[in-house]
C-alpha cells in the first residue's frame, strides 16, 4: 500500500476510474448480446430499433476512450453487417 498522501489518493482515483470503464465495457457487451438474440429470434423490428442505440453506446464508449477508433468501427461494422445478412435491407 501506498505511504505518500497523493500517491493514495491516485490509486483511489484508479480504481474509481477502473470501475467505471469496466461499467462502460460491460453497457457495450451486453448493448451487443441483446441486439445478437433479437437477430438470432429473427425479431426485425427489435433488431432495427436496437442498432441504432447499439452504435451510439459503442460510439460513446470509443469518446470516453474505453476503445480505440479501429476496434469501436469493427464492432459495429461487425452489428451492421449481421443486420444487414439476415434482414433484407
């Protein structure tokens, strides 16, 4: 454990900030799970009303800097694609 005053007070900063990306990276994953089973039931008005809040998240995720810009556009070319495949644009 830290001794110095602001070397604790950066490792309370840390994990207060680690809870929060983690928060943030599980609100993706689970954005992402639930527009994959409204795809997988083959649920096309759920699916389209869940990609446009599924972007935003990861879009929002990638600002606050819990992804980089080439992993936030994988994913959700990745969502958009598997809308797109199974649902006839």
């Amino acid at each position: 454990m830290a001794n110095i005053a602001s070397q604790i007070k950066r490792a309370e900063l840390s994990a207060k900030q680690n809870a929060l990306n983690n928060s943030k990276r599980t609100r993706v994953k689970n954005a992402i799970k639930h527009f994959e089973a409204a795809v997988s039931a083959r649920n096309a008005s759920l699916a389209g009303e869940l990609l446009p809040v599924t972007i935003s998240i990861i879009d929002k995720a990638k600002a606050d800097g819990i992804f980089k810009a080439n992993t936030a556009s994988h994913k959700v070319a990745r969502l958009s694609k598997l809308y797109s495949d199974n649902f006839k644009i």
